[in-house]
C-alpha cells in the first residue's frame, strides 16, 4: 500500500511538471508570434520620423512600437560602443535605468498578493533601527516618503570608491548618518532613487532570494523575457555588456562606478522586444491580478499641469479619456523611455545609449500614432495642449 501510495505520488508529480512544461512550450511559441516582424512592411512614417530622429536630433539606440499587438516599427541606429564602433542590433540589451522601477514594483506587488507584505508595512519593520520613523512600502511606491536620497548623501561618505555598494549597504548609511529627510512621511511627491532601491532589499529580504534570482523566477522567465537579467557590481567586477553609456557632449564612454552596485531602482539590463514581451505579460495578466495592476495605474500623487502623476512604480499620463502608464530612465549614459498606451493598446520602447534631447523631441511621433502627445510642460493646469 506504501509503495502503491508513493507511486501516485511520484506519478502526479511528474505529470504536473509535464503539465507545466506544456505550458511555458505553448506561451513561448505564442511569443515567438507576437516578436515576428517584417522589416519590409515597417511603418514608412515612423521611419522617416525616426530616421530624422537619428540624423538630426542624435537618437542612438533601439527602438520598438506596436500597435494592437503587433509590431509595427523596429530598428537600430547607431553605435553600441562609439570608441570601437561596433553597431547597435536589435538585441543590444541596455542599461534601463529607472524603467526597472516598474518591474521593481510588479514584484512588491506579487508579495502583496501571496500576503507577504502589507502596503501600510513600515520600513523599520524589515529593517530594525531604520531611522525615519512612519515610513510605508506604499509610500515607497509612490516617492511620498519624504526620505534623502542615497544617491547624492553617498557621495560624502562611501569611502572606497572602488568598492560596489549593495542595497544592504546603502541602507546601513542611511542608519548609521540619518541624513536630513527632504519631508514628512506622506508628503509631497518627491522622486527618489532611494524609495525603490529599498523596495529591492525589502524583495530580497520577504523572498528570501536575492533581487537578481526574484526577478528572474517570478518576472523574467514568466514574462518570456529570455534576455533580461539584474546586472550589479556587487556581483561583477565589470557588468558583462557590449552597450556601453555615453556623455553627450564628448560621446565618450561612462565609467560604471560603486552606485551601480544598488538595484530595484535601476540594474536591470533588457532589450526592446523583452520590453514589448513585459507589456503583453502584463495586459494578459501573468504577472498579477487585474485589481492589482489597476491599483498600480491609479494616479496617487498631486498631478502636475492637469495630467501626470506617479502610481505604484508607474508614471501616469491621464488626458481626456485616455490611459496611459509609462517611465522614463536616465542613469550613466543611457537615456529610455517605456510608454504603455492602455486605452489605444500601443507600446512604445526607445532604449538609448546616449545622453541627449533627443527623447524630448518625439511630438510628431505621437501624432503619427494618433495618440496624446506625452510631454512635460505640453500642458496647461486644466489639462489643455499648449503647442512649442
């Protein structure tokens, strides 16, 4: 009767995991799907305008948009590294920058789920001797946690500059020198790398994993994401990339330094089809709930000339009948931007590797996409477009 017993056991087990690996086999080809593109049928107008962008405005870097699921614009333009001159292709995988923040909250927000954390949680709670009393994880969500930001207060007191700094290590600063706060918990909007960079230790600490192998199981790999990986250097001496950041004046190269040790607000490396992969796991619902995913979308900070706001890790664009969710990167020579237009099922990824305006020049783009044009200070308080 034991062995009897064992059998089924044994037996059901292995049929769940063939069960599970007809699954992930059905979803990867239904990616393949949704990846395949026909340069030949590419968009003539966002080719010129993205042409122009390159030629004229100094865009060098990725781009992906698609429409109603499915891609109509792909391209590279550009250099993956200036000084040896080794060109961009479409699976370059850059530096995100902030664009991690949302993925950083979509797994804050899985552990919600499983009821692992509680969004009223206090920080001290998982960090015992935390100096800034009243601090929530929502909050952290959603910069209103008034506290400085690690980023610039290092600076003064990380002696070994050699040395990467990890999460953990950032925050023993912030409890060993207890730096002014910019405000009250709850406050005003402030945006803050060390909200999110604290979110990332508090993954690793509720998972029990660390920051790199939490994404990679619950976010990466469900999302068929097979070019994404949490890169720091904590972990490596150099991070093994071949896209290199660039200064935009000199087009040399930025040197990785101890503050891309720190992850959750940034240190996730990715290409524009992973990207594009992220948002159809997102909208079918792989990744969380649909009530969650719309408490992430809720604007929940004062919004700025009639539209924009911040939810949880998302930056919210809210015009007249129109959804949309997106963020914008900017760390150590990369400059991207991420837009999910919700309401008209379009998604947007430009990924650059070098620091410029031209990402701020991307009106017409818009307007080909017969979509609201997404600007800061193209608004007036009520919300009306003011034209340049």
């Amino acid at each position: 009767m034991f062995v009897s017993l064992g059998f089924c056991v044994v037996v059901s087990c292995s049929n769940a995991e063939q069960k599970q690996q007809q699954i992930e086999q059905k979803q990867s080809e239904l990616d393949s799907l949704a990846l395949l593109y026909n340069p030949s049928e590419a968009d003539r107008q966002i080719d010129s305008f993205m042409q122009n962008l390159h030629k004229r405005s100094g865009f060098n870097g990725n781009v992906l948009i698609a429409k109603k699921g499915k891609i109509i614009y792909e391209n590279s333009f550009g250099w993956a590294d200036y000084l040896k001159k080794d060109s961009l292709n479409i699976h370059s995988r850059f530096e995100l920058a902030s664009v991690s923040k949302p993925m950083t909250g979509v797994a804050i927000l899985q552990l919600v789920d499983q009821g692992k954390i509680n969004l009223d949680q206090q920080v001290e709670e998982f960090f015992p001797g935390f100096p800034y009393p009243g601090v929530t994880v929502r909050q952290l969500l959603t910069h209103r946690s008034g506290l400085p930001n690690y980023v610039y207060f290092s600076e003064t007191v990380w002696k070994d500059r050699k040395k990467a700094m990890s999460n953990m290590d950032a925050i023993h600063l912030l409890i060993e020198h207890k730096p002014g706060r910019y405000g009250k918990p709850d406050g005003r909007f402030h945006y803050n790398n060390s909200n999110f960079m604290i979110l990332g230790a508090i993954v690793e600490k509720v998972s029990g994993l660390s920051f790199a192998d939490y994404m990679e199981q619950h976010i990466f790999k469900p999302a068929g994401m097979k070019n994404t990986a949490v890169l720091s250097r904590v972990k490596y001496d150099k991070i093994p990339t071949d896209v290199i950041g660039h200064d935009r004046t000199w087009r040399r190269s930025v040197v990785q330094d101890y503050l891309d040790g720190p992850v959750g607000d940034k240190g996730i490396y990715s290409t524009v089809e992973d990207m594009y992969l992220l948002d159809l796991a997102l909208k079918q619902g792989r990744l969380l709930p649909a009530n969650l995913l719309d408490s992430a979308y809720t604007p929940r900070s004062d919004a700025k000339r009639g539209v924009f706001s911040y939810g949880y890790g998302w930056r919210t664009f809210s015009p007249a009948n129109t959804q949309i969710v997106y963020h914008t990167g900017w760390w150590h020579g990369f400059k991207n931007l991420y837009v999910r237009n919700l309401t008209q099922d379009i998604t947007i990824v430009l990924l650059s590797n070098m620091v410029n305006g031209s990402l701020n020049s991307l009106d017409n783009l818009y307007k080909i996409l017969e979509m609201p044009i997404l600007r800061q200070n193209a608004y007036d308080a009520n919300g009306g477009f003011v034209e340049h």
